[in-house]
C-alpha cells in the first residue's frame, strides 16, 4: 500500500530522501534539567542539503511509557523526542507537537529536515515531535532484513496468474512472519489510540495543559483519536491533509487509488503543456497511457537500475507515486521518464527507494514495516486473495495506472498475527476546543472529501474547514502564502477561518 503520509512529499521540499537516517546524535556534554519525565540533551541531527538546522539548537529526549496501557505499572517503553525551542520566550505559548503522517514516519527525523518550514511558529512555540511507537528509535517495528528488502520491494505485486499469485501471498506471509519473529511483543500496542494516550503523556512531560498540535495526513487521524480521547486536553490543533475518517481500510486504498490517477493526469496536462521539454508528447491523454504502457512493459523487462538491481514494475510503479505527491517532484518524474526512454531506471529507482525507505547505502528505516505494522493494528479488516479479485474491477476503474498496485496491497493484513482494532476510527470530539482542518482539492495521498468528512466527524463547532485549491499533499507546507497565513493566524490567536474560506 502507499504511505499515506506526507513524509515524501515533505522531505521533497526539504531535498532530503525519506529513507535518510538523520537521527540525532547527542552533541557535546550538555545534560539539562530534566523535565517532567524527558530528560533533555543536546543533539546535532546531521540534515544533508538543510544547513539551517545546523544553526538551531536542538534537545533530544526519551519518554517512559507503558508498553501496554492498560498496565501502567507493567513493562515500559522508551518514545524518541526532539525539540527546539521557542525564540521569542517572552510571547511563547508552549510546545506544538508534529506527527509528519506515514503510520511510519519518524517524527525525530523528519522535525530538523523541515523545521525551516515552519520558522513563524517557532516564534512563539517550542516545535517538538517524536517517533510513534512501533517507529523508529521508539521500539521499532523490524520485519526482514536489508538484502530480503531488497527483494521484497521489487518483487511483482500485481500477480496475473496463479502461479504469481500464489509467489505474492507467500511473500506477505513470509513478510508478516518475520514481523512477528523479531517484533512480535509489540505489536498488539502499536495502534493509534496506544499513540494518542501515549500523546497526552507527552503533553504532561512537557508541561502543558493542553496539547497544541500539528498533524499532516496520518497524523490528522492520530489527532482526532487523541481529540476523541481528550476532548478537554486539546487545545489548538491543526489537522493537515485530513485522512477519512469515515472509510475502511479498502475504500480508503480505493479513493487513494483515485487520487493518484488524478495527481497523473494532471502531471501529464502540466507536462504536455511543455511543449518538447516533456518526454510523454504533447498530448495528455497519450502521456497517460505512455505511463501506463512503460509499467505494463517493466511487468516482464525490467530495466538496469542502480548498482545491479534492476527497475522492476513494482519499484517505477512506487517511485512516480513518490512524485506524485508534490509539484515540487514533477520535474524529476520528467527526467526520470526520459531516462527511463532509454531504459535507464536509475531516477526512477531513487524515487521508489525513497518511498520505501531504503537509504543509498542500502539500510532501511522501519518505514513500510511500522506502516503495516500500525495499519494491521488499528483495520479490524483482513481481505483474502478472493477478495481483492472481486474488488479488482472497481480498483482498475478508479486508476488503469496504480489500481491493481493498491487492490492487491489490500492482503498486507491477511496472515497478521494481531487483531485489528476497528474498520474506521472514532475522531468524535464534542466539547473539544476549535480544530483547523485543512485541505487541497487535489491531493493524491487523502482526498480532498477526507478533509469534509473529518470536520463533520469531529463534531457542530469542533471542526472547521479551510479549502487549499492546488496540486499536491501538505498544504501550510506546499507554497500558498494564504494558507499560511490563516494557520498561523488560528495557532497565534486562536482564530478561526470564516466558513467556506478557501485559498487560492
């Protein structure tokens, strides 16, 4: 399945790979005070091409929380944290906690690539983020090793006979496996609601009343669940990129399906419209299927890649999804479909390698693995192979390109050994203080109607909307000065959009 998130899309800006490890390494000799229960050091994340986190001073950190909730006193785990301090301490307002979105994302890695983004509201907050449970440094999730990764990644996950059928299933049984070999103790406690208690105590470690936050994608649906659970506890929070919340796990992969085929047709109108510069023609229509037609011929000749691996079609087919989810990316998609013209797979490869959060040393981060891991914990749902063949119709429809890629990732969940918590999540919040929800109408990654239907779900004078009318996922982070200014406007004063209010 793709990752929701907008990790990719975000680290795009910042000219960094997801698969990256910038995790902060403790900085020369400086103990602080301990605070509520994080004890703070000094770090220095090391952020390749963003020279400006070198000159922000940064605090690393581990929180003690319980691994199963419900035992307060019983085993403890260690959440990953980090942080940079407000710079107008006179006028501060407390903390304002990330999640970048994924499930997966690691929040210590991603808050020093991006924090130039977000340089008014540091202002007047400490920005904080973490590593979710199940992520990262927070007791990640590890499935197969690196060289099986590698295999794994390129394998064909669009099976077409029963032979390639029965090869795909036993990969995700033996994927799921090992999950449970090497993570098994964790991962019944790995959910989103585990992530949202585990949120509050955060909140409490870092002396707030009330949680100031700041989700994207995933992340708005790991803040409605703490809304839901906290409704009294929130204070303002900005759900970016909204998740449905009204969906199940399949007609969620079905409208991101959707998403995507949109994200390319209108990649193909902005690509056409270059006239000679763009290596699809200058028809749309033919662009598309161009697309479609490299994929198909990659099912069977895959093309050389970096170092000896090959380009298979499941690695293109993640590596112009990875450009899909920014404007910023569409150039390199073009260079990449050039190259790939002359069956070079290099660009394309990179861009898939960073979807799947594989760094160019050929390590991986716990990325895909707590993606599922996460997933498989909160979706009660577990679709068989028959299943995705009865779905296979309406998938193809909704995208020729990426359909059969995200019907059939649908079986991610099928041999786990944890049982789900629910089809959709509860993010009813009555009595919860304003929560800015927004989102762009063309948004690959969460549709544009996620964003209506979590402000209706949050509840009469909970939710309120702000429309972004443009191309990609992230909206405070994807270029529009209005959107910027309405936030920042609603997390300083509180205040909130006229409804109806949309950027242009």
């Amino acid at each position: 399945m793709i990752v929701a998130g907008l990790l990719t899309g975000l680290l795009a800006a910042c000219g960094t790979s997801s698969g990256a490890d910038h995790r902060a390494e403790p900085g020369p000799g400086t103990d602080l005070a301990a605070a509520e229960g994080v004890r703070w050091k000094t770090c220095a994340p090391q952020v390749p091409g963003q020279p400006s986190a070198d000159a922000l001073t940064w605090q690393c950190g581990v929180l003690r929380v319980p691994l199963d909730h419900t035992e307060p006193d019983g085993t403890q785990i260690g959440l990953a944290m980090i942080r940079t301090r407000a710079t107008d301490s006179g006028h501060r307002l407390g903390s304002l906690l990330f999640n970048f979105g994924g499930p997966g994302g690691s929040g210590v890695d991603t808050l020093p690539s991006a924090a130039h983004l977000f340089e008014t509201l540091r202002t007047r907050y400490d920005l904080v983020s973490f590593d979710p449970r199940g992520v990262g440094a927070s007791e990640g999730v590890h499935c197969l090793n690196d060289r099986r990764l590698d295999a794994w990644f390129a394998a064909d996950n669009t099976p077409d006979t029963p032979a390639e059928e029965k090869a795909y299933l036993g990969g995700v049984k033996d994927f799921n496996a090992a999950c449970e070999k090497n993570s098994g103790p964790v991962l019944p406690y790995v959910g989103t609601r585990d992530a949202a208690r585990d949120m509050d105590l955060m909140r409490a470690a870092l002396g707030d009343e009330r949680l100031h936050y700041f989700g994207i994608s995933y992340g708005t649906e790991l803040g409605g669940v703490y809304a839901h659970l906290f409704p009294k506890k929130v204070g303002r929070a900005v759900l970016d990129s909204a998740v449905d919340p009204t969906l199940d796990a399949t007609h969620r992969s079905l409208a991101q399906a959707e998403g995507f085929q949109l994200a390319l047709e209108n990649y193909a109108k902005d690509c056409a419209a270059r006239g000679e510069a763009c290596p699809l023609g200058e028809d749309p229509d033919e662009a598309v299927k161009k697309v479609a037609a490299l994929v198909e011929r990659l099912d069977q000749h895959p093309l050389p890649g970096i170092g000896k691996r090959r380009l298979t079609q499941a690695l293109a087919t993640s590596g112009i999804a990875q450009a899909l989810y920014s404007q910023d990316f569409w150039p390199i998609l073009s260079e990449a479909l050039e190259e790939a013209n002359t069956d070079d797979g290099r660009t394309l490869m990179a861009l898939g390698d960073a979807l799947n959060g594989r760094d160019p040393d050929g390590t991986y981060s716990t990325l895909q693995a707590s993606f599922t891991a996460i997933g498989c914990a909160d979706s009660s749902e577990r679709p068989t192979a028959a299943d995705v063949r009865e779905v296979l119709p309406k998938f193809r429809k909704a995208s020729p390109a990426f359909g059969e890629f995200m019907a059939w990732s649908l079986v991610s969940c099928t041999d786990w050994p944890v049982r789900g918590e629910s089809r959709t999540a509860d993010v009813s919040a009555k009595g919860a203080d304003p929560i800015l929800v927004v989102g762009t109408t063309n948004d690959p990654a969460t549709p544009f109607e996620g964003t209506e239907r979590m402000v209706a779900e949050l509840g009469e004078d909970v939710g309120h909307q702000l429309t972004n009318e443009g191309e990609g996922h992230g909206a405070y982070t994807g270029g529009s000065s209005c959107v910027r200014e309405v936030v920042d406007a609603y997390l300083f004063e509180g205040t909130t959009p006229p409804k109806g209010k949309t950027c242009r």
